[in-house]
C-alpha cells in the first residue's frame, strides 16, 4: 500500500538533523509556532500544576450545588452532580496527556523496534514485519479500537491498549523506510566497511537520524491520540465514572445542553484547544523540518 | 505492470484474511457466551443448549473458524440477535444511508480543502498563509462530538434551520429505492419535497464529518502545491510569460492533485472513524450507528460483519487508488 | 489580520445561544421545515409541520419480541399494546378494576376456583383466522409450556394448561384453577403473558416444540389488536399502521399511523418534541421535565404508579451478610439525592413494596443515612477497607446513583467501580447465572408487578427459585431467605386479605431490615410528556410507559 504523503516525510534532507538542533529558532519562523509553543506549554502546565491549582477535588460531589452557573467560587460552574467543572477540566487535563504520552511511548517502542529490525534484517522477516503492520492499517482505526475497547472491557487502560493497537504501525513503517535509505548512505556503509559493531551503528548512526522523524510524527499523533481518546470516552468506551476525561465529560453534558450552556462549553473549550495546539504544533515542526519546501 | 497488480491482489486476499482472523478472535475471548445472547434474555438452559450446539459453540475453535469462514465466503455473516436478521440483510439496508453521507462530506470536504490548500500555496508565507494553515490545523483538531452538539443545540434548537436526527422528515414515505441515496431517488422519483427534505437532513452531517477532510487536505494540496510551484516546467510556464492564474490551473494544481489522489485512502480511514461518531450523534441510520449499537450490545456477529465489510471497503478503496497511481505517475514503482 | 479561533467563535455563539435559557420559549419556538422563526399564532400548541393522522413516539429505546411466551419488558410491550389485546383489561386508571376487551363477560364459581370467559363473537385476527375459545386455549398452553419468561404469570395458578383449561364451546373458555382464586380476573389482565396470537402463526411458522413460532415472532406479530406492524427497523423505528378489519371498527376519532421511534438521548427527545416533528416523549433529565412542564404547549403526567426503582445487593462475596448490605442501606444519602439529583421526579420508597401493591405497610423500616452506623456494620461483616465493589446500570438509567453511592463508599473507605451496559447487555447478566467472581455487587433496575398483588411482585425478585441459577429471572442478587420464600409462595393461594397482609409485613421486614435484598431507592413517576393536542391518554399504574393507541387522538 502506497504510504499516505500526509504521514510521511519524503526523502530525508541531510540538514534535517541540524535543523533540529536549532530548535530555537523553529519559534522564530512563524508566529504560529510561537502560538502553538506558548498554548501547547500552557496545557503541559495545567496538567502539571492542576491538582494544586484547582480549587476543589475534581471528584467531590455536593449534590446540593448540582448545575450552578459559573460564579467567583466555580469559575466554570458545576456539573451535574454538583462537582467543580475547572477542577475537572484541569484534572482532565492531566489524562490527557498521560494517556497520550502512554499510547504514544507503547505505540514507538514497539513500532520502532519492529521497523528497525524489518529494515536491517531484511528478506523474509521484512516481508513478515511489513505484511503483519499492513493488516493492521487495513482497519479503520476508531472502529479498531472501539471494538477492542468493547471486547476487553470499557475502561482507560484498555483505550490505551486499542489505540496504542491502531498507532505502532505507523511508526514501524515510518522507521522502516528510513532505516532503509540511511542502510545505503555513505556514512553507515563506510561505518560498517571500518569493522563498527551492529549495535554502535545503531547507537551512532541510525538512532540519532532516526529520531526527529519519529519525534515529529509524534507530536503529529499527540493531537489525534487525545481526540481519539475523548470520542471513545464520549461513546461510553473509554474512561468510566468518576474519571474527569473530557469526553466522558461531554457525554454527561448532552443531557444539560438547553439548561446548563457552561456544562458542554468548558470541557469542550478544553479538548479543541490542546488538540488545534498539539496539531499546530507537530503541523509547524513538520514544515519547518520537512527539506522538500526548502525555507527562504 | 501485470505482476504488480498480481502482488496487490495477493496481499489484498492476505490482509482480507487476517481481518476475519482478528475479528473472530477478538469476538471470541471476549467475555459473555454467545450462546447465552443468541438464545435471548429469557431462554431455559435447555434453550441455550440447543443453541450452543446448533452454531458449533461447542465445537473448537478452529473448527469454529472453518465454519465462520465457509459461512463468510458464501456470503453469509451470520445473525444478528439484537435485530433477529441476517447480518447481511442489516448492512445492505444500513449502508446506503451511510454511503450518502460519505460521499457527499468526501466531495465537500475535499473541495473546499483544495480550494484552501491552492489559497495557501499561492500566498505562501503571508499572513493569509498563516490564516489558512490555522483553519486547516482547527478544522482538523476539531472534536467532531463537540462540534454535533453544537450544531444541535445553535442551528437546530435555537435557529430552528435545519432538521436533526434521520435522513427525512417524521412520517415521510422515502422514496422508491433506486440508488439508495435520497436525493438522488427522491430527484429520480419526480418528488421535489423529498429531495429538499433529504438535502436539509444531510446538512448538519455532511459539514461536521466533511471538517477533518477540509484540514486533511489543504495540507497535502499546499504541500505538494509548493513542490511542484518549484519545478522547472512551472518557472518556464512563468517565464513564456503565461497568465499566473492559467499556470496555476493547467499545470501546478492538476500536477499537485497527485499526490492528493493517494490520501483518499487514509480520507477513507478518517471518514470511516467521523462516520461511527457522527451518525451516533445525529441518530442516522446508517452502519456507524449500527455499528455502535452492535458494540454497545456484544453482538458479535454484527460486529465482526461490519468490521470484514468495512475492512473490504477500504481496502478496495486503496486498491483502486494505487493502481490508479500506478497509471498516472510511470516514475513509480513498487518496490 | 486578527487570529481568531474558530473553535473560540462556535462556542461563542454557543454561549450566547444559550443564555436565556432559564425560561422556556413557549411563543419563540423553531419552526422546522424552513422559514424563519417567529411567534406562533396560538402559543398553547407546538407547531406541526406533519401528517395529523400520525402518531409519533419517542421512546428511550424498543426491543423486538413479539411472543407473548417471553416478551416481558416494557420496551417490547409499547409496539404491541397496539397488535395484541387479552381477555379483559384494567380499566382507566385503576390497577384493580376489569373490563372486557376479548371478551364480553366472565363469572366464578360459588369457591372462586373455576371462572368462565365469554368471548365477543365475529373477532378475527388481523390474517383473516377467526378468534374463539381454541384460540385462547392453544395461545395459554403454549404461553405456560414453552417457559420462555412469562409463563409463570398465568402458570402459578394453572399448571396443566392442556386439562385446566376448558373449550366450552367456541365462545366460551373456563379456566380450572382448582383453589380458590379471588382475584383471578385482575390475573387474566396482565399486560404480559395474557396476549392472543394467531393461531395461524403457531401453525406455519413452527420449528419444532421448542420453538413453536417464536422464533418467527422475535421479527413479527399477528393479533386481534387495532394496529398491524407495517415496518420494524430495530434501533431506529417501528411503524404500526390501522388494521382495517378491526372489531371494534373505525368510527370516532383515532391515528391512522402510530411510529415509535428510537432516541436514547433525552435532549434530543425534548428537542423534537418542541420543535413539533413528535407527539409523545418518554421523559428526559428533572431539568427537562421541569422546562416542559413549564410550557403551556405541553402536558406533563405527574402519576404515582406501581413502578419501583432499587438497587439489588447481591447476597454473594463481600455482601454475603446482611450486615453488609445494612450497611449499604445506611449509607445511601436518600433525601439528598431524591431532592437535588432527582428534583423530585422520584418519590422516597417505603421498603421493597410499591405503595400502590395490595398489602403495602405504611409502618415499614426506613433507613436514615448514618455513615458511623455503616462503618460499624462492616466492621462487623468483616469487610475489609478497600475492598472495590462493582455496580452496573445500563444508559440512561442509574448513572447518577452510581456515582453517588461511588462517593458515599468512599467515605467508609470502600471502592466502587461503575459499569455501563447497554440495556440488552445488561438484561442478560441479570438473568443468567455466573461465577460470583463475574457478577456486579449492585445493580440499579427497576420493576414493577404483572397485577396487583404482592406474590406476584415478590416471587421473581425475591424467591430463591427465581434466582438466575434456577430460572431466567430478576432475583439476580442470589437472595435467598427460607421464611421469604415460605410466605411467596403461600401468598398466591391465601384468600384472607388480613392474614396475607400481615404474612407480607413479616416479608417485608425480613427484606428491608433484617436481611435486606436491595437499597429501595424510589417510587417513579410517570412523567411523560405529551402535546396539549393529544387526547385520550390514560396512565394506568400497572400498564406503565405503554399507551392504548387507540385510545389516542388529535384534537
């Protein structure tokens, strides 16, 4: 199958490494970039900090404050069992990114293990490696993962298990490609005809040239792991009660949508904005990275 | 040309294959015995035996495999025991619906995308660049979920201009079933309130599914827009002193289309996975819904049903776009 | 160039949309089917831009089965209240009192142990096939036999249908209860497991005697009733339509389509029903009924009826003892969570027993909550701290409990995983048996009796032979208590209404206090919201959340 262009890289450029390495300037080249750092490092904060900033515990239910509109005590209202919808929205926050650095590091190791080895060994394991991946990306992955998260038993740790199921392929055919163009460059073969062991040539060569694809097409993925999340949550087969997932949040919301506005609106506010972040984000590092739209 | 085509149906029998061996799995540690669902809540434990050895639950599983698979290639996927009908017969009548829609968000989705992603590419680095690409990015991050209710609550409830929920108004008699798409047997038909009905009820849809696929490709459209812009062949068009917009029409878009041809499969993907939200939400009764519903209630075989037909879709889908690919662009070769 | 966030400006809009929500718009309604909103011309009716001879219906979720041998759901029985009729019924309102329907008239012997049934004459089935005594006959020995689900209904007082049930002649049937059985009539008027169904049926579309058509009827119906099924799409709608060959004909005022449709989300239902595109709507969140009751274009029901909704304790693994399941009593916050959660739309439950049932005791136990209390009776049960119990519902119904319980629990240091399940799903682990390691510690349901009596209530739920190891039924919490299941069974034959009121007082407080069965959460309400151009309903206490179609008309 013909690897969609929208997940892939091209040709590696040699400058793509020190690129990299100037990260500095990645902000300097659109303001967009500046944006998507500054939103993207205000979501890592609030999931960092949240549990100490939030001003209630994010479970404790007062029934008597059940759908209070926003005021100076609940600054984002309460939901309907009378919890404190920011302290929930941040709490959220959290398992957000916890649930995408999971799937994410699951989805690289395993796909980067297994790129790597079908790109240095080759032949009939290869061919192995690639059909299995192949199988896997002939699923519609929501639906992959919705069925996983069904069969297993709906809950979060099995959402990280379906999705990481829909995610490693990526990233071993992403690292399969490139093991195999680096496999024929001057500077890994003339490694190999100087004696390097296999693994210093991993470790020296392939690893370091590896990586920023893998890193870009990560925070390409860290978007779409969390929307994914959340819609699996929203249908009822991701996070289960109490737990203040975002879309586990709208899905009590629907029922209030005439009576309580503020109910939908904060969680939802939440989830478009660190997605468009983390998208705005890996869409910048991409182009910036990517050698074939040579930057003035 | 011929012993690739013969190397993609090969994989394309092998993919089919592991998806039935996955599904059937997947179905079969998952907990709950099917004996007991297929039976009905009130079946006797006689009755639950009877069935169990009816569907060859008693048997191995490989055994149980072979049947399932003997079943499958005779076309039957067994019966639902949620909606007591063949599979089959329940995704023949839910996937038209389904259809529609996807069809319908693929072409609103994608012209607008490529519309966006030209824009781009011609204002390259501009503050209108920056525009578009901010709107691609949003358009693509936005939750679909989110963005149903919404519309639900603002253009339904509130504005009162569109109809939610189902593909015609309460108590209107579809018409004749030709194509299966609404608007299209509605216009077939001679009846012009049906087709304004039918329009109006894929609004709402169509626009929350066809977002992604705007984001998705403006992406690739400006990409490959600003590749091809490079190439020799466009700077000569310049040079001879052609008209900017006539370049940008015969030569760059029709050659940076390319590229944006081969995503339909991932498209395909990403619909298959809006299609599954959006027709949750917007109670249309289409495969996604059944789908859902099927999920929600472990009926194994509907799930296993819509799981192989969709596995089929999409991967015909990408057959058709690589061998097209393979045709239009001789540079490539699979290696 | 401004940067602006589209997501920032639909939520914008979303914001202001939503403001002025706190009153409901009963002159500024949308008018689907284009043109502008606007005030309506009569704010007192919802505007209605459809066919007037069709009903439509929106319900929660319908289930297919169309057997009256095991159809035994309330989400079954509103498709085929309008497809099948029985004997006699319950008239209006009452929960006691009969009427012919099937038949004309009826009498008992002097002991009440034998009664005869006069069948209206000139009745056929919707096929064609003629209705009479054989009709009635073969329907209950196959209802009885087959012991799909409601065949206790009729069968705990006839247990040899063939022999006790009796052709007189073609339009008399006589039912051989041999005890006396005073109440028989309001048995025969059961909403489930009553329900005549063409003979033909059971002719042609048998396979075998295990079957003998219902497996056919899982998709189809065939009775005397006024409505055909005309289409079934499971999930989504149901549409009957006028059977022309009636028996009680055509004249007067009644729908000639009734669509029963399928939406599980409460706000959608209410969106439909204001924006005129549905006539009846199942009722939505307390804040709904609220805004609905509030809008003069509608008409809210507000009736107490035998419906009661609890949670099962199951009598296994950490609740074993019933000092466990006290404890669980105790600690469920019941006059916070009727009054703010459920804003009243559920009223307190006294004990296990419906207040309408028969031998309800005002005097019964009622639980304060009391978290010392609770803490000291697990010690005593020997619970251990963190010890996580599982509770299950199914969507829509129970969430809110759950997480109450969930914050209740942690309070005494136990843990509480909530699990949905869909609603079939979720029926099926309730009535089939599994290792207690498989089974949820509660589970939030609700029931109500098939008539008005407190054995009938109790067997199912209660009886140790209702348990799902014994049959497919609703003791899904394993209770067993020898001197409850003594007094079930006792009860269905005990004429003296003094003495079996006080039989069930024990009963009860065996259940409640002593070894409780459940956490008796509320009595429902039904609360269906109806168009103020809609005529006819009646809201019988024992026919819940299932309408006479045709009764129903549009003013």
């Amino acid at each position: 199958m013909i690897e969609p262009l929208a997940r892939s890289f091209g040709r590696p450029g040699a400058g793509l490494v020190r690129r990299f390495a100037g990260a500095r300037r990645f902000v300097g080249v659109s303001r967009l970039n500046l944006l998507a750092v500054a939103l993207v490092g205000l979501v890592v904060l609030a999931a960092v900090f949240g549990e100490i900033l939030a001003p209630f515990p994010p479970n404790a239910i007062t029934l008597l404050d059940r759908l209070k509109p926003p005021s100076s005590i609940h600054l984002f209202g309460t939901d309907d069992y009378g919890r404190d919808l920011l302290s929930r929205v941040l709490a959220g926050a959290r398992i957000s990114l916890q649930v995408a650095t999971i799937v994410l590091s699951i989805s690289v190791v395993v796909g980067t293990t297994l790129g790597a080895v079908a790109g240095l060994v080759g032949g009939l394991v290869d061919e192995a490696i690639m059909r299995v991946t192949d199988l896997f990306l002939a699923f519609p992955a929501l639906i992959l993962a919705a069925a996983i998260a069904a069969t297993l038993g709906a809950d979060l740790s099995t959402t990280i298990l379906a999705l990481a199921t829909v995610f490693w392929p990526w990233y071993a055919r992403l690292v399969r490609g490139q093991v195999l163009s680096l496999r024929e460059r001057e500077f890994v073969l003339a490694a190999r005809v100087a004696g390097a062991r296999a693994s210093r040539v991993v470790r020296v060569h392939l690893i370091p040239n590896v990586l920023p694809f893998v890193i870009v097409q990560m925070s390409l993925d860290v978007g779409y792991v969390i929307l994914s999340t959340s819609a699996l949550s929203f249908l009822g087969l991701g996070a289960q009660p109490p737990t203040p997932e975002w879309g586990a949040m709208l899905t009590d919301a629907r029922g209030y949508l005439r009576d309580a506005w503020w109910f939908p609106t904060f969680p939802g506010l939440a989830l478009a904005f660190t997605v468009v972040a983390f998208n705005l984000l890996g869409d910048g590092l991409r182009d910036w990275l990517d050698p074939r739209l040579g930057r003035h | 040309m011929r012993r690739l085509l013969a190397r993609r149906l090969i994989f394309v029998v092998f993919v089919l294959w592991g998806v039935t061996l996955i599904t059937f799995f997947l179905a079969r540690v998952a907990p709950g015995d099917p004996a007991r669902l297929i039976a009905g809540a009130h079946a006797n434990a006689a009755a639950i035996a009877n069935v169990r050895a009816l569907y060859g639950l008693d048997q191995p599983l490989v055994v149980q495999y072979g049947h399932y698979m003997a079943d499958l290639l005779r076309g039957d996927l067994g019966t639902s025991f949620v909606t007591r009908r063949p599979v089959a017969e329940d995704i023949r009548a839910f996937l038209p619906a389904t259809a529609e829609l996807s069809v319908f968000a693929l072409l609103v989705g994608s012209s607008a995308g490529i519309a966006l992603g030209v824009f781009a590419a011609l204002r390259r680095g501009s503050r209108s660049d920056a525009a578009a690409r901010l709107i691609a990015v949003a358009s693509l991050s936005m939750p679909a979920f989110w963005l149903a209710m919404l519309l639900q609550l603002v253009v339904y409830s509130r504005l009162g201009w569109l109809p939610f929920g189902g593909r015609l108004d309460t108590g209107m008699a579809p018409p004749p079933q030709v194509t299966g798409f609404m608007t299209i047997d509605s216009l077939l038909a001679g009846q012009p309130e049906t087709f304004v009905a039918s329009v109006r009820h894929l609004v709402m849809p169509v626009f929350t599914l066809a977002l992604a696929e705007v984001g998705l490709m403006a992406r690739i459209v400006r990409t490959s827009m600003l590749e091809v812009v490079g190439e020799d062949y466009i700077r000569t068009a310049e040079a001879k002193g052609l008209a900017r917009r006539r370049v940008v029409v015969r030569h760059a878009l029709r050659n940076a289309l390319l590229p944006a041809v081969t995503v339909l499969g991932l498209e395909a993907a990403l619909l298959a996975g809006g299609v599954f939200l959006v027709e949750t939400i917007f109670a249309w009764p289409g495969i996604g819904r059944y789908a859902y519903d099927a999920i929600r209630a472990s009926d194994y075989s509907a799930i296993m049903g819509v799981t192989v037909v969709g596995a089929v879709i999409y991967v015909a889908i990408n057959l058709v776009v690589d061998i097209g690919y393979l045709y239009l662009d001789p540079r490539i070769r699979y290696s | 160039m401004q940067r602006r966030w589209p997501a920032l400006l639909v939520s914008a809009l979303f914001i202001v949309s939503a403001c002025g929500t706190g009153e409901p718009p009963p002159t500024a309604s949308p008018t689907p089917g284009g043109g502008t909103p606007g005030p309506t011309p009569t704010p007192a009716v919802a505007p209605l831009g459809r066919d007037t001879d069709t009903l439509v219906v929106a319900v929660d979720a319908f289930n297919a089965d169309f057997d009256p041998a095991s159809a035994y759901l309330q989400s079954e029985a509103l498709i085929w209240r309008g497809i099948y009729e029985s004997l006699v019924r319950l008239k209006g309102d009452s929960a006691s009192e009969v009427e012919p329907l099937l038949a004309d008239s009826w009498e008992a012997n002097a002991d009440k142990s034998s009664w005869t049934f006069h069948l209206h004459p000139g009745v056929t089935f919707s096929d064609g096939e003629p209705f009479d005594a054989q009709a009635v006959k073969d329907n209950y020995v196959r209802t009885i036999g087959l012991a799909l689900g409601t065949n206790f209904i009729l069968g705990a007082f006839i247990t040899d249908p063939a022999k006790q049930i009796v052709v007189v002649d073609p339009l008399t049937v006589r039912f051989d209860i041999g005890a006396p059985t005073p109440h028989f009539d309001v048995v025969m008027a059961a909403l489930f497991g009553t329900g005549v169904v063409s003979p033909r049926v059971l002719r042609e579309h048998s396979t075998g005697d295990a079957d003998q058509g219902h497996e056919w009827l899982l998709g189809h119906a065939v009775g005397t009733g006024p409505y055909v099924m005309e289409t079934l799409a499971p999930g989504d709608q149901v549409v009957l339509v006028q059977n022309p060959n009636y028996w009680r004909g055509w004249d007067g005022a009644h729908f000639k389509k009734i669509i029963i449709r399928s939406i599980p989300e409460a706000s959608t239902r209410r969106q439909l029903l204001e924006s005129g595109e549905v006539d009846i709507a199942y009722a939505g969140t307390p804040e709904d009924t609220a805004a609905v009751r509030a809008d003069p274009r509608f008409f809210v029901g507000d009736f107490k009826n035998l419906d009661l909704t609890y949670i099962i304790l199951g009598a296994y693994g950490p609740l074993a003892k019933p000092e466990a399941r006290q404890a669980m009593n105790y600690l469920f916050p019941y006059d916070d969570f009727l009054n703010t959660v459920q804003k009243g739309t559920l009223e307190r439950a006294n004990g296990v027993f419906p207040d309408l049932l028969l031998t309800q005791d005002p005097g019964v136990f009622m639980y304060p909550t009391d978290i010392p209390k609770a803490q000291q009776l697990l010690d005593a049960a020997g619970v251990a701290p963190g010890t996580e119990l599982t509770y299950e519902y199914y969507t829509g119904f129970g969430k809110e409990a759950g997480l109450v319980m969930q914050d209740q629990l942690a309070k005494v240091g136990l843990k509480l995983k909530i699990v949905e399940k869909e609603f079939s799903a979720m029926n099926a682990d309730l009535t089939t048996d599994r290792p207690v390691e498989e089974r949820a510690n509660m589970y939030y349901w609700g029931w109500w009796p098939d008539y008005n009596d407190p054995s009938n209530f109790s067997w199912i739920l209660f009886h140790s032979g209702a348990a799902p190891d014994a049959c497919p039924c609703y003791n899904s919490g394993y209770y067993k208590n020898s001197r409850v299941d003594e007094i079930i069974d006792a009860g269905f034959t005990e004429t003296d209404a003094t003495k079996l009121a006080a039989m069930f007082k024990e009963a009860q407080d065996i259940l409640v206090r002593q070894d409780p069965a459940w956490i008796p959460v509320g009595q429902q309400l039904d609360e269906t919201y109806f168009r103020s151009d809609i005529a006819g309903q009646v809201f019988n206490p024992l026919y819940i959340l299932t309408w006479d179609y045709y009764a129903l008309s549009r003013e």
